[in-house]
C-alpha cells in the first residue's frame, strides 16, 4: 500500500513522533512501532485515534491484558493513543497470522 505524507500533516500523529515514540524507545525498548488506520492512511475523522502495534522484549513479563495500561500511564495517558502492545516473539507470529497485527504489518507505517 502507498502511502502518501498527509499523515506527517496529522498534528497527532506529530506529537507521536516528535514526544511519545522517543519515550517508547528509551522507557519500553520499543522495538518496531507501527502506525496504522486512518491516521496512517491520512484519513482520520474527529472521533480517530492513534493506532500504534508496539514490539517491546519488557512486555514479557506483563500479562498482555495489563501491557496497553501500563504503557499508557507511563505516556502519561495521551487520550488518542490506542496501543497493541506485543513481545518480539508474539509480533513475529502475529504478523504471519490473519488479523489486525498483519494488517498493520503490511499496509501501516514502520515508524521504528
């Protein structure tokens, strides 16, 4: 998929790059962080949140239904912010598997 650069016009998604993914690398050892949706697709709507996939090795020990609260307060709880919080383990096979991660995987935006 093509991607054109109206989503680096998304003030969101310039904060993302500019404050939080940053912090993802230097607080989570973020990995990969994947924008998609219509952020990503420079179609977002007033109602669109910030859908990111984020691969961290420190989510192994944090049950995956704790990991995205976790990672939003230590963000300081951006309300747009709509994280899939993976290992690299977990997103290797997620992204060979039907769904949302393979998804993101193939038409969303590597931002790391």
């Amino acid at each position: 998929m093509a991607h054109s650069a109206s989503y680096l016009d998304d003030a969101v998604v310039q904060h993302f790059i500019s404050d939080l993914l940053p912090r993802l690398r230097a607080q989570w050892a973020a990995e990969h962080v994947i924008l998609y949706g219509s952020r990503a697709r420079g179609e977002p709507d007033q109602w669109s949140d910030l859908d990111v996939v984020v691969v961290s090795p420190r989510f192994q020990s944090i049950r995956f239904i704790d990991r995205w609260p976790q990672l939003f307060r230590a963000l300081g709880s951006p309300v747009e912010l709509e994280p899939l919080c993976y290992t690299p383990e977990e997103f290797e096979r997620a992204c060979r598997e039907p769904g949302v991660v393979h998804t993101a995987c193939e038409e969303g935006i590597w931002l790391l």
